[in-house]
C-alpha cells in the first residue's frame, strides 16, 4: 500500500494546492458547506456578525456553496465546530487549508484552534513563509490559506473548534470555502 500522497500538486514555492493522500481523517465539519442540513450545527459566528451558508456564484469556490461571515466589530469570527478532537499529544501538528476573499481588500485574518469551545486558542502558524500569524485577503481573487497547528496541551479536547477571525477594525464580509484540518 502507498503511505502518504498518492498525488500532489504544488505552487511554485512548494505549497500544496492540491494533495490526494491517505494519511489522516477529516476532522473539519462540513467543510465546503455543502449540507444544508447539517450547516448551523457545523458553522457558526464568534462575535457579533452574522454567520450564513451562501449559494451564490462568487461566494465560493467550488461545489454548490460557501461558509460567508458578515463582520460588526473588530475580532468577529466564524468557527467551525470540529468533527472530531484532534489527539491530545504535545506537538502533534495538523495542517489547516482554505479558500478565503473580503468585501474589503487587505483584511487581514488569524486562524487559530480550540479544544475547548474558545476559552483556550492555539494560533495557527507557519504560513507561506514559515512564520506569520495573519493573513491579508484580497477583496478579487481567493485566496489558499495554508497553516499548522500546533498541539500544546495534553488535556483532551472537549469542545474542538477552528476560529478564523479578522484582527481590525473594519466591517468586511469575508467568504470561506473547502475547510481542511488534518493530520
């Protein structure tokens, strides 16, 4: 049997835009939105914006749908409410990929992992170039966020969340889609 990615392709700095493995379990609910049924128990807004599942071209990538947060104030969020916890081991990483645009061009964002509904956060880290915290999202094209999460704690994992949140002030609408978060 093949270990590990069966195929992948790559930007020209080596990141993956697309990979095919067979290495870890999805642990993202719901992920490109796609189950109408399942949405508001999957996604939901942090803050004071509003969270909404879109099916209109544009705002989203790919498939029929797409995760949309309408921003209030500076820190609002939306999460994904994990489908399963991630191991409890000090240092085991997971890698965290999406799509994202913002109505308002330079919004930057952070993502960043729960294991207990919010109250303790793990920044996800490691973008393209190895160490930012924040990403600047294009108001016209979408943009592939790439990170690791770092585990750093050994307690269980009772309430596993993904936050991607923006970090000003501005009141952007920001779209999200094909939410991966692996091992």
């Amino acid at each position: 049997p093949i270990t590990g990615g069966i195929f992948e392709v790559q930007s020209s700095v080596g990141t993956n835009l697309f990979s095919v493995n067979n290495r870890g379990t999805e642990l993202a609910a719901n992920g490109g939105s796609e189950t109408e049924d399942t949405w508001t128990g999957d996604w939901e807004a942090v803050g004071s914006g509003t969270a909404s599942r879109k099916t209109t071209s544009g705002e989203y990538v790919t498939g029929i749908a797409g995760a949309e947060l309408v921003t209030a104030a500076a820190d609002d969020a939306i999460q994904n409410n994990l489908s399963g916890s991630p191991v409890n081991t000090i240092g085991a990483k997971y890698q965290v990929s999406f799509t994202a645009k913002s109505s308002i061009n330079g919004t930057p964002i952070e993502v960043l992992y729960s294991r207990d509904g919010g109250t303790t956060e793990n920044l996800c880290a490691d973008y393209v170039d190895g160490n930012d915290v924040s990403q600047n999202l294009s108001d016209t094209e979408w943009t592939k966020i790439t990170c690791t999460i770092t585990i750093n704690s050994a307690t269980a994992a009772t309430d596993p969340v993904l936050i991607i949140r923006k970090t000003n002030g501005g009141t952007p609408t920001i779209w999200i889609d094909n939410l991966s978060f692996m091992r």
